[in-house]
C-alpha cells in the first residue's frame, strides 16, 4: 500500500556505541522507519533520496518504508530460468514429438546465452544436460530419484551462474550468437536447412513468451542482418518409383528374414499402405482390423483415428515409445476414410489370414504383437532394396526410405486424377502442401497441355508468328 504522508527528520548521531553511526529517520502515514550508516555522509545520501521521492511526488510503501526509486529491484530472469517455465507453460499440450524438438532446440540456444565464465563445460556436456536432465518437467521434480552424472552436475550448475538475463538478447552480439547456435551441429558442421528452421520457429515461439510475461519490449531478432536459409520445398521426383518398381520391391520385402521368421512377410502389407492407400507410417502402425472395409472383390476403404507416432519414452506421458495422437492436421476425434483399390485389399486380407492380428486388434505387430518400431521397418525396406534394385539405383535416392512410398503413392494418384484436391484428402493434405511438394507432376503434362494450344492456335490461323521482315 502507498501512502504520501511522509515526514523526514534531521540526521541524529549515535554516540552510544565504541563506533559512531548516524541514522536517517522518516516516518510513513506515522509509522517510523529508520536507517544506520557509519558515516554521514552516506546517511546524508540516503536523506537526499528521500526528500528527492518526496519532491518527486512518489508514493512510499507502508510496508518497507521506501519509495519506488529506491525499492530493491527483483532479479533479472536469466534465460536457463525462462526455458524452464517457457517448457512447463508448453509441455501439457504438446505432442512427444513437438516436445522433442523444443528441448533439443532449447539445449542448442542456451549456451550461447551465457557468460564466457572458466571451466566452461563442452557444448555436448551442456545439451545433454539440458535435454535429459533438466528442460523435461519430470526431471525437475523433488521426487525425481535418478542418478545424476557428474559431469551433468557440474554443467547445470555452471548454466545457473553463467546464463544471461533474458533480456541480454536484445543485444545483437548475444542475439546474434542464439541465431548461429542454431545453424550448427555438435561437430561444428552446418544443420540441415529444415533443422535450422525448426529451431528457429521455436526460438521465436519464446521470445515471444518473454513479451507475453513482460521480459521483454519486443522481438530484437528482425533488427539483425541474419537469413533464414530456404527450405526446399518440392519433393525431388527422384525418389520416386513408378509402380512396377514398387511390386518388385513389395516382393523383395516377402523375402527378407527367410520364409521362418517371417520378418518381411509380416511387413509386406505394411509397406503397400503407404503407397496404395499414401498413409503415413505411424498411421500404419495403428491401423485397426475395425477400421478395414475388405470386400472379396473391388474397392474397399481404411478408416483412420489415431497415429502412433515415435517419440522416445522420455517425452510421453505414458512413458512409452510411441505416442498416442489424433490425425495430422484434423481435430480431435475426426477420422479419415481412404478408399483402397482391390490390389491393396488382397494384401491386407492375406495378411490377417495369414498373421491375424495384435491383442489390441492393430492390423501389424511384431512377433511379440508389439508395436511395430520405426527401425526395424527401416532395416527391412534397406534389404529389399538390395534384393530388387540395381546397384546404380540402390546407390541413388529411389525409394531410399520407406516414406518414399507415401511420396509415390500421392504422385501416381496426382498425375492419373489430375485433381489436387481429392488426392490432398485422401493423403491428409491440405491441398497448399499437395501443389507446393507435388505440382512438378503436373508439370509433365505441360507437352500435352502445348500440343493442345498449338491445335487451337491452328484452328484459328494464328499458329504462325508474322516475319518480321516482310512488307506487309
């Protein structure tokens, strides 16, 4: 509470004590409140303070006494404190994997937001503290019982006494060192450009929580003469397979692990998803029998709800490996139906007679009816492309990786339809995305579409351009 009734004494030595002292006195809305100096001339000091406020027309605490220009000033936030509660403020809401990547983005800015203070810990120490044992809400919780490295100990404790205030950042030195942060790997190597944009975005997302809490004025990154690196954003068609490369492959998986273990088989079905129906992998991994529409003969449909997407038990609520999420870019609860021709439904109904299903009902699984890992599918498809592809193509980007069936499942139904919007609904896609990645297949019928021109053009005489050195 304020309170603008205040009364300044005189300076009073005391004499009472071997030292002298002098006391400053003033009263606030008749409350005492005093102060004891060994010298006068910083009691005088203080005074002078007081009666300036008082002049100033400053309003005194009825608590402490003080006015507000001389109320102690709290401490500066410094940026090892802000991530933490920039994280807990995120994390509830998050996918695994978006907290994945906002604790690795925040491990990499951190150390080059902090004094150049010795024993400085290497930046691989200072990550991997960050991002296992500190920026995760658990491990920051008094219950927390793991074991902490040494070498882990002595980082967290340096970042606490060498991490700069927030709003240090508004320096372009140290603005400036959070952006190059970014655009480097441990080795000192440059990122990959997608990278280098992920953390960017995250980095903006928490300065612009530091404005939000008061931390500070405005962004200061736009004011430095830095580029973001552009993001290819066309999928090379090299990858790409047409679909007699694709059967070759599907049966090279069948081979893999021998007719026993049975290790392709049970994926065979796996990969044809992702081309035949342009599924996403962790979509397949999820895939319910429930969900299958498998008649004898024609189409049938696959019904979507839920993915399983790989994260790392480290960022999932249950502690498990996969996360359990809705649909990409759908809300929550919504499905998607996909239609599926006949060659895809003889896969998956030759599968479920031939494996059946998980206990949860999943159409895939494991040989211990598990969730089927993202490396162990990518160990697979890297042995089919042995059996199947030359070595020239196997040296190459041709279906390098199992989402490459995704990519060319969604090409093959662009250039046969000819229609953007109902491929870009079956595959999950805003139609943006479908022509930003995938309009250089529509691009091979520009030969078709000129022949056509060139034939209204003669239909109408005008095919010819005039020579521009006749006379009329």
């Amino acid at each position: 509470m304020k309170s603008y009734k205040v009364k300044i004494w005189a300076i009073r030595k005391n004499t009472t004590s071997k030292r002298p002292s002098y006391q400053v006195r003033w009263s606030v809305d008749g409350r005492e409140f005093s102060a004891v100096y060994g010298t006068k001339a910083l009691a005088e000091s203080h005074r002078a303070d007081l009666v300036k406020a008082t002049r100033n027309g400053e309003g005194f605490d009825t608590e402490t006494g003080l006015p507000d220009s001389l109320m102690p000033k709290p401490k500066a936030v410094t940026w090892y404190e802000f991530a933490a509660l920039y994280v807990d403020m995120k994390w509830k809401d998050a996918a695994a994997k978006s907290r994945d990547g906002m604790t690795d983005a925040l491990a990499t800015v951190l150390p080059s937001l902090a004094e150049e203070q010795p024993t400085r810990p290497s930046d691989r120490v200072l990550r991997r503290a960050l991002r296992y044992f500190y920026l995760a809400p658990a491990s920051r919780e008094p219950g927390e019982t793991r074991e902490v490295p040494s070498d882990v100990a002595k980082a967290l404790a340096w970042l606490t006494k060498a991490s700069l205030p927030v709003a240090a950042i508004a320096d372009p030195i140290h603005g400036r060192a959070a952006l190059d942060a970014i655009t480097r790997k441990l080795d000192g190597t440059r990122a990959g450009t997608e990278m280098i944009r992920r953390k960017r975005a995250v980095l903006a997302n928490v300065i612009g929580y530091a404005i939000e809490r008061g931390e500070l004025a405005e962004n200061p990154l736009p004011k430095i003469r830095w580029t973001m690196p552009k993001t290819v954003q066309r999928l090379d068609r090299r990858r790409v397979a047409n679909p007699r490369q694709l059967e070759e492959l599907l049966t090279a998986v069948s081979y893999v692990g021998g007719y026993k273990r049975a290790r392709g088989r049970r994926l065979v079905a796996f990969f044809a998803c992702l081309y035949y129906a342009t599924m996403r992998p962790a979509e397949v991994v999820n895939l319910k029998e429930s969900g299958c529409h498998l008649p004898e003969t024609g189409w049938g449909s696959l019904t979507i709800e839920k993915t399983k997407p790989l994260a790392g038990k480290q960022w999932t609520d249950s502690g498990e490996s996969h996360d359990d999420r809705g649909l990409k870019q759908r809300a929550e609860g919504e499905t998607r139906v996909i239609p599926i021709p006949p060659v895809l439904v003889a896969y998956l109904r030759a599968h479920l007679d031939e494996f059946g299903t998980a206990t949860d009902g999943r159409v895939f699984g494991n040989e211990r009816g598990g969730l089927v890992g993202s490396s162990t599918y990518d160990r697979v498809w890297h042995e089919a492309r042995m059996y199947a592809l030359t070595e020239p193509q196997r040296e190459s980007l041709l279906a390098q990786r199992p989402y490459d069936l995704r990519h060319a499942g969604i090409s093959f139904g662009l250039r046969a339809t000819r229609d953007p919007a109902r491929i870009a609904e079956r595959a999950g896609h805003s139609v943006e995305v479908m022509m930003t990645r995938y309009s250089w297949v529509l691009d091979e019928h520009d030969a078709s579409a000129n022949k056509v021109m060139d034939d209204a053009l003669r239909a109408y005489g005008t095919d010819n351009a005039p020579d521009p050195q006749s006379d009329g």
